[in-house]
C-alpha cells in the first residue's frame, strides 16, 4: 500500500521543523528560549510518529517528552539565578562539535551501507489499546506511581533549594 502524498509532505515539514528547532537548541544562547525550542522539537517528533503510524509512541512523546520532561527543564530553568547569561565559557565547544562530526559519519555510513525495503502490507490497526492495557495492568501501576512521586520529589527539592539561597 503506497504511502499518501498529504503524509508524506506532513512527514518532511515536521522533519523539518524538528532539526531547525533542535539546531536552534544547539545554537541559541538563551537557555529559556532553547527549551522551549526542546518543546517545539518534541511535539514534532511525535508529529513524525503520528505520519508513521506510531500512534502510541507518539502519545508517549507528547505526554512523557514534551509534557514531563521539559516543564521539569523550564521549571528547572526558572528557579536558577542568571539565567540570561548563559553559557560564557563554551569550553566544550571543540569536543562537542567533533563528537558531532564522528555521530554524523557513522550515521551517514550506517544509512547509505543499509538495504532499505519496504513494505508491500497494509498498515497495522493501532495497537495503543492493547499497549495501554498491558501498561496499565495491576503490575505496572506501582511503577507509574513511583515514577510520578518522585517527580513531584525533585521538583519539591527545587524550589526548596532555591528558596534556601535568597534567605
């Protein structure tokens, strides 16, 4: 079954959209404004995953991603003194840009020494339901309740650390 041009087209703007706002992430000098870059690069990974018919990662992306983590980063951000000066000294500047180099080399390798197929079936029906009752059953429960307490324990510990420095 032949993939519809309307996805396609949905699927390269957001592909698009997700490594402009990544760079900008990587680029951008104030912390607030790069997370919130973060965001805007979650939600269109997740829209990625919704054009390949992952609908139950891409729940999971908006919720636990771009949800969770990165309110707990702008939050993060918030209760941190200066801020708005960012990162001055750059000292990792150099390794991160050759680390990035020898990431980028061994994905363009690994991408072009692939043999690419695809598929000649139909899609699968969604399995977020069938996920979902596996995830929620009685022995996972606990996890997602552990999870969340401590959560709520580290954000409890942010404010408390930076309410202790201003008395």
């Amino acid at each position: 079954m032949h993939v519809g041009t309307g996805a396609s087209i949905a699927f390269w703007i957001m592909a698009v959209v997700a490594v402009v706002s990544a760079s900008g992430v990587i680029l951008l000098k104030d912390i607030f404004r790069a997370a919130l870059l973060l965001v805007v690069s979650f939600l269109s990974i997740a829209g990625i995953f919704v054009t390949l018919n992952a609908d139950f990662i891409a729940a999971v992306q908006v919720l636990i991603y771009a949800g969770a983590i990165s309110i707990l980063l702008i939050f993060a951000i918030l209760l941190t003194r200066d801020v708005q000066e960012g990162n001055p000294s750059n000292r990792l500047k150099i390794p991160g840009m050759f680390m990035g180099a020898v990431l980028l080399t061994a994905l363009i390798v690994v991408f072009v020494n692939t043999e690419w197929r695809l598929s000649t079936e139909a899609p699968l029906d969604s399995t977020t339901a069938a996920l979902a009752d596996l995830l929620f059953s009685n022995k996972f429960v606990l996890a997602f309740e552990i999870a969340s307490v401590l959560l709520l324990a580290a954000m409890i510990g942010a404010v408390v650390l930076a309410r202790g420095e201003d008395e």
